[in-house]
C-alpha cells in the first residue's frame, strides 16, 4: 500500500492511495472460509462445499467489501495520524480517470478529495477588550414578576355588572334567532357558553355589551363580531368551521354567570406559595428573593450575548478566510441530495459563518483545556427544566422533581447533542471572562432586550 497527500494551496487536499494484493487477501481468504462453512448449498453437507464454488458465487462481493473496508480504515488512519482537520467527509475525486476494477487483479488506486479546514490562529488574552453586560433586576422586571405571580395564583370570582376594562368572563345560553328577533326553531342553542367580549374583535359588537347584568339578554352577531375569525364562531356556537363561514344569524345571549379575574393578595400566602414556606415574611424581603431568583438566568442571558460579542470580535480579528468553496458545497449537496443545488446555494453563506465559528470555538476549548463530563450536562439539562418549570411559575420546585424531569429530557438523543454544547458554552464563557479584560456595562433586561433584536 502507497498513500500520498497533496495540498498545494492548504485547503483543498488530494488524497492517493495505491492498493495492493497482499493488502487485504488475507481478510478475503478469512472471509471466504467463514462462508464455507455456514454455506447451505444443494448437493453439499453443510460446511463442504468446494472453495471454488464458494468463490465462484462470493469472491467478487467479499473482494470489493475487502478493499473498501481496507481503503476507509487506512485513509482515515492516515488523516488522523497526519494531524489533517478535514472538513466533512472524503469525496471521490475526478482526477481519478480510470475507476478501480476490482474484479481485475491488484493494484488498484483510489484519488479523493479532501476538504481542510483553513488555518484560523486567534487567541485571546488581556490585550483584547470585549464588552460585558451585566443586566440588573431593576424595580420593573421585579413588579413584573410580581405582577406574574400574582395572576397565576389569582381566581375567577361572581359580579353582578359586567365591566370591559376588568376583562370580565360571561356565562350564558346561545340561541339562534329568526329574521323577526325570535328564538329559531330547529336553530343553533349553546348551554353554558363563554363569552369574552372583550377580545371581539369589531367595536360595534362588542359594545353591545357594556354595562350587562346578571340576567340579561344580548342580541349580537358571531359572523359580525368576528369578521375573520372563523375558529372562534366554530368554537364559540360548538359547529363545523365550514358552517360558521356562511352563518349570518343573530343570536340571543342570556347572561347567567359574570366571572371577574382577580389577582392574589400580595401576602405571606403568595410568598408561599413562590418560594419555601416560611422563607419571606415582607414585600421586601419577597422583592430580594425575586431579584436573586431571576439572577442566574439573567447571568446566562448575558453570558450568551458575551459569546455573540467574542463571535464578531474573533470574525473580525481573523478578516477574510479563503474556503475549499467548490469541494464544500459538494460536500453539503452530498448531504442534502433530496434538496438540491438551489439549497446548497442559498444556504451556502450561512454554512460558512457557522463552520468558520465552530472551527474557533473548538481552539478556544482546546486551549482552556476545557473538558464536559457527565455531571456537566446533567446540569445543563437540570437548568433546561427549571427554565420550563419557571415559565409556569414554578420558582419553588423540589429537586427531585428537577432531577426526574432532566432524566426525562437526557433520554432523547437530540436534547442530549444540545445539553452537551449548552456545557461547552458555559464552561467556555467562564474561562474567556476570566481571559480578556471586560469592558463592563450594566443594563435593564428591557434595554438588553433591545440590543438582541
């Protein structure tokens, strides 16, 4: 066997390989044996059949397997013990003019192409300035989330008048009406029906409805009250959305409930219910708790547009990359056949900017030394749940129940991928803070907010 490796311009690679006969007989002959002996063949007890016959009808199959088993393992070897950074997988080159006939003696050459990564030398150090956001839990975020809690520990509670600006809730009884006002026979009637009027869309309709008490009936119009909302008259008068498209009645709503929404005290009962029993006795003291709560996802929010900030910084630093372009979009069109060159095109660009990030990432992790074990993205996942837990307002979860819920998330192979990049960017944004001389900023997360748009 002859390998050789050019690349004359760094990153377009041409990988030679020359096989010879003595390269893979061996496995060939094992091979064929093995057959031999599992061989089921008319004519023959099991296992003795003549090798002749047994080459006759596998030796070309076993023969071409041989070779490629033995091509793949050698140039993969050779590219690992050459230090090669090939990008994606090794295409077969054109400059290979005559295929390998394998069914011909021995030897036989193999031409691919090698896409290499550019050489992308960057490192950091004091000497760069990067900028830091830290983002406060300004009085507004906290009244926010307490705004927060208190309406997901709030209650529906009767009224006797309905008031629009409170969002008041309306139970009653639908019935279909005729062309004179009167109840329709045979028409369309809902029992029990909720009404929001607040949230019809065409201000006509939903007046109508200012003012009601307990008792009252409303004559309005569905198709009127919603001009483009077909999902809410199917929804609100139980009927088919093809039937709700051409319905033009009126209808009658008799008021039978007025529900009114009303925020939980802010008392010890809410601070509870939001963190451990006991813990928070004042407003104060709540207000303390919620900005150490909010804490580390606001450190995690600024960590990540820290890493968007070394990006560009990096981008910046390293200027124009020179790519294997050609060998690269047949890369990602080998990998996307059933989308197509136009794919491959339009996306071509983005492609690049990623793979040029990822390419600096990964010598940033290597010169930290930066290493994910499984505790590392355990925690990820555990972050993940008390994120998802948190949206629910559920700041006060056991850790069992985080635990059991992370080892549900650990179970699909794709959150897993995630969990373990989530580690690397973790570990990584700590050892660059710690690295470069931050050029601190404080700011609201409403001001953070608008920098990320």
């Amino acid at each position: 066997m002859n390998i050789s490796f050019e690349n004359p311009d760094k990153v377009n690679g041409l990988l030679t390989i020359t096989v010879e006969e003595a390269d893979f007989q061996d496995s060939v002959e094992k091979t064929l044996k093995d057959y031999r002996k599992k061989a089921n063949i008319p004519g023959f007890r099991p296992g003795q059949a003549p090798m002749g016959l047994i080459k006759r009808q596998f030796g070309a199959s076993v023969r071409y397997d041989a070779v490629n088993k033995f091509v793949g393992e050698q140039l993969y070897k050779y590219i690992q013990d050459n230090n090669i950074q090939m990008l994606g997988e090794p295409l077969p080159s054109d400059k290979q003019e005559t295929p390998a006939d394998i069914e011909q003696p021995a030897p036989y050459t193999f031409v691919f192409d090698i896409a290499v990564a550019p050489e992308l030398n960057i490192t950091l150090d004091g000497r760069n300035k990067i900028d830091y956001y830290t983002i406060k839990a300004d009085d507004k975020l906290i009244n926010e989330q307490i705004e927060m809690y208190q309406g997901r520990a709030g209650k529906y509670e009767q009224a006797q008048e309905y008031d629009a600006s409170l969002n008041d809730l309306l139970k009653g009884d639908i019935r279909e009406l005729d062309a004179e006002g009167n109840t329709k026979e045979g028409g369309i009637t809902v029992e029990g029906a909720v009404l929001m009027p607040s949230y019809i869309k065409v201000e006509e309709q939903k007046n109508l409805f200012n003012g009601a008490k307990l008792g009252d009936i409303i004559t309005f119009n569905p198709r009127k009250a919603y001009p483009e909302g077909t999902a809410e008259v199917s929804s609100l008068l139980k009927i088919e959305k093809d039937a709700a498209e051409n319905l033009e009645s009126d209808f009658s709503f008799q008021i039978t409930e007025i529900q009114r929404f009303k925020k939980a005290d802010l008392n010890e009962e809410l601070f509870d219910q939001v963190f451990e029993k006991g813990t928070v006795k004042t407003e104060e003291e709540f207000r303390a708790k919620i900005a150490e709560s909010l804490q580390p996802q606001l450190e995690a929010n600024a960590d990540y547009k820290f890493m968007l900030d070394v990006r560009t910084y990096c981008e910046q630093k390293i200027g124009e990359v020179t790519w294997p372009d050609a060998l690269l979009k047949r890369i990602m069109l080998a990998n996307n056949k059933d989308k197509g060159e136009d794919f491959v095109e339009k996306n071509y660009a983005e492609s690049i900017k990623q793979l040029e990030w990822h390419l600096i990432k990964e010598q940033f992790v290597k010169a930290n030394d930066i290493k994910v074990e499984d505790a590392d993205i355990k925690n990820a996942a555990k972050e993940m749940a008390r994120m998802q837990f948190a949206q629910y307002g559920m700041s006060n979860v056991p850790e069992e129940y985080v635990d059991n819920y992370a080892n549900e998330l650990l179970k699909k192979r794709e959150a897993v991928d995630n969990f373990i990049e989530r580690a690397i960017d973790v570990k990584l944004a700590a050892a660059l803070k710690s690295t470069v001389t931050l050029n601190n900023k404080e700011v609201t997360l409403e001001e953070f907010n608008e920098m990320m748009k």
